[in-house]
C-alpha cells in the first residue's frame, strides 16, 4: 500500500508505548527524554516538547567560567543548552543515528560533534588534544563524562566498537572516531611524507593512536564541520 489515510499515518508514525528509562529511543534517528528536572542537551536539537519546559544558555557562573572559555574553543560545533522542568522532550541531529549509554561510576570520552544529550547527574569537561603545529590542521576536542547516569551519542549509519589491548593498538581516522574509554589517553601519529601529497588532512595521514586496555568506538563516515553555519530559514505549507 502507497498511501495511508490521515488517521492511520497518525496511528503508523505515532509514539511508542513509554519504557522505564529516563533516556529513550523514539526512533532509532530520535530520542525521548522523561524529563523531570535538568538535563544538557545539543543546541539546535529539540524537534519538539511536551509539558513546562524551559531553555536557557549555560550560565558562566553555573560550572565555573573556564569551561566555558573551553566551550567558546571548541568552536560553534559544540554549544549546550540546558533544558529544564517536567515533560517529554525530543531531540535528533540531522538523520544521525542515537545510541544511549548508562555509565555507572564509569568514563567515557565523546567527539564534541557526537554529543547530543548529557543527563545532570553526569560530570563532564571539555578537553583538546595536543596540536602539532604544521602538522595537524585543527585541534580535537572532546568530551570527558564520569559518574553515573546517561549520555546520548550520535554516530552516522552503525557504530563499530574495538576492543583496545596492550597487546594491540588501534588506530583511527579523527574524523570517524565517536567516543572511547575515559582511561584511555589517545596519541596523534602523522605519516609527513604522504601529508605533502594531500592537500588536507585524512585518516591516512593523520591517526589517533589507542594503547593500553579499553574501546574505541568509530563510525563509517569521516565527519568534518565548517566553523560558519548557513542562515535557518522555515516554511510551512498548510494542507486542508
């Protein structure tokens, strides 16, 4: 069947039944947060809300003015809004894919592009990589998360996970790499000889080196952001 009655799209595409998580799938592309208090969450994210919910910047004074001069570093890729009240809140980021991570007294280090919620209870801080001037283009920045609670991360298409041992490294393209264990401490490795060949830098170049004993997570998509974003303009049609 092509085509659907209004009444049964409103059935197909309607909610789910509600789950126990305060963090959940609506879609694999869409997430449902149970809001009952704060919650940090991906400026440009809400798709819509339920309930009294409020939205406000960080204030400088609320997490110490030094991550906010780290925020203002790692460059408009990464702005967090914190969303506050009772309700049901949605969020997306453009068609990428969610997965929902509950740490318990655990660690965890996200791509700043890969963030999309942090529940309060979390700790987090912004961190860059060391850049190595003619060399690496751009700095790296990424998320630490510590304690316990839940985190949303967004990766294009299916993550893979690798298994990070003494024995065996890994190796990673930045732009592909989402996330990895909060103990571990990743190096830069730069191949200068097939950097003169190549205008910019790419995971053949430039790799993210993982040693000692964790995961590393990627995706199948080199992942790069322009510092400028295009004007947002809306239009709605009205069908009756």
């Amino acid at each position: 069947m092509g085509h659907y009655s209004l009444e049964d799209f409103i059935i197909r595409t309607g909610e789910r039944a509600p789950g126990q998580g305060v963090f959940e799938l609506e879609r694999e592309q869409l997430l449902k947060i149970y809001l009952n208090g704060v919650v940090w969450t991906r400026m440009g994210s809400m798709m819509a809300y339920k309930g009294g919910i409020r939205f406000s910047r960080e204030d400088a004074l609320e997490r110490g003015p030094g991550k906010l001069v780290k925020i203002s570093l790692a460059g408009e890729g990464f702005s967090l809004i914190k969303a506050e009240g009772r309700g049901k809140l949605y969020l997306a980021d453009r068609g990428k894919k969610i997965s929902v991570l509950k740490l318990e007294s655990d660690s965890i280090c996200v791509n700043c592009n890969d963030i999309l919620a942090i529940e309060d209870s979390l700790n987090w801080d912004i961190r860059m990589m060391r850049k190595l001037s003619g060399v690496v283009e751009n700095e790296i920045y990424n998320v630490k998360l510590e304690g316990t609670g839940m985190v949303a991360i967004t990766t294009h298409h299916d993550p893979l996970t690798f298994r990070v041992t003494r024995e065996y490294p890994v190796f990673t393209s930045p732009n592909a790499t989402v996330a990895w264990s909060g103990n571990l401490e990743p190096e830069i490795k730069t191949d200068i000889s097939l950097k003169t060949l190549i205008e910019k830098s790419s995971g053949e170049s430039v790799q993210m080196v993982f040693r000692g004993e964790g995961f590393v997570v990627v995706q199948p998509c080199e992942e790069v952001y322009s510092q400028t974003q295009p004007e947002n303009k809306i239009s709605n049609v009205y069908i009756s």
